[in-house]
C-alpha cells in the first residue's frame, strides 16, 4: 500500500494509524487548491477514516471559500484534526477556521506535534 504522495501543496503520509498532512512553506490556499487537497488526501486514504495531523505552519493564507470547503467535504473521512501552528499566521488561521466554520468532527490547534498527537490517539 501506497503511504506518502505530494502536490504542489502539500506532502501526504500515513503512519501508525495517523495521516499526515504538511503544507508547504508560504502557500496560499484557494478553493481550487483544497479541492486538490481533499481529492490528493481522499485517494491515499483509499476509502479509509483516520485522524489527521495537519501541519499548517507554512501556510500564508486560506480564502474563505477554501475554509468553507474543507469544514464541509474537507472532513469526510477524518475521525479528527489537529492542527500544528506557530503562534503568528498559522494561529490565527485555525482558530478562526475552528470558530468560523464550526467543522463536524474535533478538530483543535496545538504548537507540538506531540500534543497534537495525545489528542489524535483518542481517534484512532
């Protein structure tokens, strides 16, 4: 099986039951983009529910419409997201993801992948 892909967006990786998801530097993410995002993670995952550890701390920006859709078609099989931020950008982006857009499953934001990893095993 398959484990790892990549897009102009981000790396994709599965491991020890988890999904990982690290954005690369500096990208800015538009509808379009998530799409390919979703699209990217649903195929690796093979119709497979896991919790994810989504990297966001080189994200520059995430439109509202990008947000809009990860909240709804973004979570379908996601058992939970947890979020790795830096206290600037990346912050300020997932909690207001998190108040905004109210997604269906628990997602929180963490500044250790290690937290975010305690939170995800509760999912797996």
């Amino acid at each position: 099986m398959i484990d790892y892909t990549e897009n102009n967006y981000a790396t994709y990786k599965i491991a020890e039951g988890i999904l990982y998801i690290r954005y690369h530097i500096g990208v800015t993410i538009d509808l379009h983009a998530a799409v390919k995002i979703v699209e990217e993670r649903l195929s690796l995952q093979k119709g497979q529910a896991y919790p994810a550890l989504c990297d966001m701390r080189g994200v520059r920006e995430v439109k509202k419409a990008a947000r809009d859709y990860f909240a709804l078609e973004g979570s379908v099989l996601l058992k939970a997201v947890a979020f790795l931020v830096e206290p600037s950008v990346s912050e300020v982006i997932s909690k207001f993801y998190v108040l905004a857009n109210k997604p269906p499953i628990p997602t929180q934001a963490f500044q250790t992948p290690e937290e975010a990893e305690i939170f995800l095993a509760n999912y797996l």
